[in-house]
C-alpha cells in the first residue's frame, strides 16, 4: 500500500531539490550591486498617481467573459474527443444535441452582453 506513494514521494522531494537548488545558484551567482529604485514596480521609472485607483466593472465583465469563454473552449475540446466514440455507441444525436444547446445558450448570453453594451470600451 505505501508503495503506490513512492513515486510522488520522489517527486516531491525532486521539486524540492530543483527549488532549493535554482535559490542557491541564483544566490551564488547573481548580481551583487544593491539597487536604489525602492519604487514598488522596481522598473526605474517613478509611478503616476495612486496605486490604489478604481477599476471600471467592466473590466471585470470582460474578464469574466473571457473565463466563460474558454472554460466553453475546454469543454468543446473534450466533447471533440469523446464524439466519435459516442457516435459509434448509437448516442451521437443526443450529445450533439446537448452540445448545440449549450453553445446556445452561451451565444444568447454573448449577445445579451453585447446589446446592453457590456463589450463597448469607453475612451475617458
């Protein structure tokens, strides 16, 4: 029973190793010249404003269609590689009927974002 955990032991222990091992190198062999820029982007160049503004909720609507998006992409994927073996089974109809109805519903929603303007970037 344990010997079905050695192998994530292993590798556990090998990622700890390669971790240890890329700070070490790093430390050894890596700059010493102390930097000035205690700015917090640390890229030399002085921040404008506040780093604490607001961001529009569109944004975030944006982001969250991209994550239904490609959440739907995953779930195309995989409904690709399982079709064929549905198919044969006699359940092709089914599955591409479910499948057309999701992809429904998502485009429905695509286009109720889309008419109440969610997906219009507004230049202030």
């Amino acid at each position: 029973m344990l010997s079905a955990y050695v192998p994530i032991v292993v590798a556990l222990l090998f990622a700890m190793v390669v971790a240890a091992g890329a700070l070490v190198v790093s430390a050894l062999l890596g700059p010493r010249r102390p930097t000035t820029n205690l700015t917090p982007y640390e890229c030399g160049i002085t921040p404008v404003g506040d780093a604490r503004i607001r961001f529009d909720v569109k944004f975030y609507l944006v982001g969250l269609l991209f994550v239904i998006f490609d959440i739907e992409t995953i779930f195309l994927i995989s409904w690709g590689v399982v079709f064929r073996d549905f198919v044969t089974a006699g359940h092709g109809g089914y599955i591409f009927a479910i499948m057309a109805i999701f992809l429904g519903l998502l485009v429905l929603g695509l286009l109720y974002e889309w008419r109440k303007g969610a997906l219009e970037w507004d230049e202030r």
